[in-house]
C-alpha cells in the first residue's frame, strides 16, 4: 500500500525539517547494554563508513520511500516517499506509542548523526510528545554532530571499530567522540564487534582510550554474526573470546559479551 506523506513543501525539503528514513518500527532490542528491551527504531538512510561485517548495507544510501509500520510489531508497512516532513514522522511515532509498551526510542541506521540538522529539530519534540527516553546507536565517528544533540539524548551506543575486524580506522575520531559524550548526563556504552580475525593489538589499543575516557564506562564485546557461509569473517572462537574479555578487564570496570540476540529469534 503507498500513500503519499503530508506535503514537504509546507515546510520546505531542507535537512532541518525533512528526515531521510528507511523505516519506522517497533521491535526487541538484540544488542548492547538494553538488549531485550523494546523500542520504537527510526531508521535513517545514508552510512558514511562500509564495516565489513555491516548487516545493513540496504542503508548506505538513502532509498527513495520508506517503510513505515502502522500498527507497533505487527509489521502492516505502508511505503512512504522520501524526505519526511518532521510532523508527519511525529504523528507516526506517536501513533506507535501504545501505552506502556516501549522502554524508549532507537536513532540508527545508517549513521543517525549524519542527519543532526534534523534531529535538533525533531528530538525535543518527540521527548515531549511521548515522554520516552531517546537512545543513540552511532558508528561513534561524528564528534561535532554528536555535540549538537548531546542534551536530547539519554542513551548512546557508541561502537569502537577495530580496523582488524571493520576496515575502518577511527581511533582519533572515537577519542573526540568519547570526550564528548562523557560531558553529558547521558548513559553511554562502548561496543566492539569481534571476530577470529581480531588482531590483540587493537583490543588493547580500544580499552586504553576507553579506560582514559572512564573505566567505568561499559564495553560490550559482540561476536560477529557471520553474513554467510564463505568464512569471509568467523565468529571468535569460545577461548578467544575469554581471553579477550579478560584482557580488558585489567584497565575496565564492565566488560560484558552479548552476541545479537534478535537474530537467534529471527526478528528484524
Ligand atoms: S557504521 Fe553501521 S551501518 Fe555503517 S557500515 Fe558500519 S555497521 Fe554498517
């Protein structure tokens, strides 16, 4: 079923007052600190980093519509072109706010902070409206952006890409983005994607700059979910993963392993 969004030319196509989406649902958590939680996810387009291990290439670019859910789980999409206009993903937000049902707000993606013009905008609204917490999950790479909503969120899920594991290498970006986040009252956990590939050296390197930042700060080590069966990228092997864990428990205070639970129950 398509039906066309509320005019954007109202209020005009700009970044601050149209969102690029990919899809808005309601669904069980399946990673970090809140696993099994649930929550209303907005799904942003567009990724400025290609993780190798990365499960949603679908949203590197912005598609032309989105997917949004009419009725919270029961996954009755309707296709919607993009951009969005900020009312309109209010009203279908609120339109998933059943009473009691959602623990909070997932911002992801894609990267969410490539969109800040528009949540700057978008999340003292949406806190107001539904009065449920704002959680971040971020590639962790976007320091300036993450400044602009630093004071409309309450929980950041900030990755650490090992370059041994990703491909990416960010460590002097993930170090602005921690000292950033630390200033603000928010609840901010570290998670670093492992597999058998992941070099000792970088594992170091990541709980150093955390244990700098705040020891106390949780790290959740996530075995990789293998993509497919060509052995590109293997999940850590059961020693590998003890070892690890305990290697970074010498410099952090919390350093826990949960793999992607909404997997295991083949949830999107
Ligand atoms: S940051 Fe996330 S969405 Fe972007 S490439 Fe990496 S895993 Fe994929």
């Amino acid at each position: 079923m398509t039906q066309p969004a509320a005019s954007s030319k109202r209020l005009g196509n700009t970044p601050e007052c149209t969102a690029q989406l990919v899809e808005v649902f309601s669904a069980i958590q399946g990673e970090g600190i809140n696993v099994g939680t649930r929550q209303i996810f907005i799904r942003f387009g567009a990724c400025d980093l290609r993780c190798s291990f990365c499960d949603s290439a679908h949203t590197w670019v912005t598609p032309t519509s989105c997917q949004i859910e009419r009725s919270p789980g029961l996954r009755d999409f309707e296709t919607h072109p993009n951009p969005i206009p900020l009312p309109t993903l209010l009203s279908w937000v609120e339109q998933q706010n059943y009473p009691g049902l959602h623990d909070s707000i997932s911002l992801t993606g894609g990267e969410p902070l490539l969109h800040a013009p528009f949540l700057v905008n978008f999340l003292p609204q949406v806190r107001q409206r539904t009065g449920l917490p704002i959680y971040l999950e971020t590639g962790g790479h976007r320091p300036k952006q993450l400044s602009m909503i630093l004071p409309y969120l309450d929980i950041i899920g900030m990755d650490v890409k090992l370059p041994s594991v990703s491909g990416e290498v960010l460590w002097q970006a993930h170090r602005e983005f921690l000292e950033h986040a630390i200033t603000a009252p928010v609840e901010l956990f570290v998670k670093i994607i492992i597999s058998q590939q992941t070099e000792l050296a970088d594992l170091v390197k990541a709980a150093k700059m955390v244990a700098a930042t705040n020891p106390q700060i949780p790290v959740i080590l996530q075995p990789v979910t293998p993509l497919d069966c060509s052995g590109a990228l293997l999940a850590p092997t059961p020693e590998q993963v003890l070892t690890w864990q305990t290697l970074m428990k010498h410099s952090l205070k919390s350093v826990r392993v949960i793999p992607q639970t909404h997997k295991a129950i083949g949830q999107i």
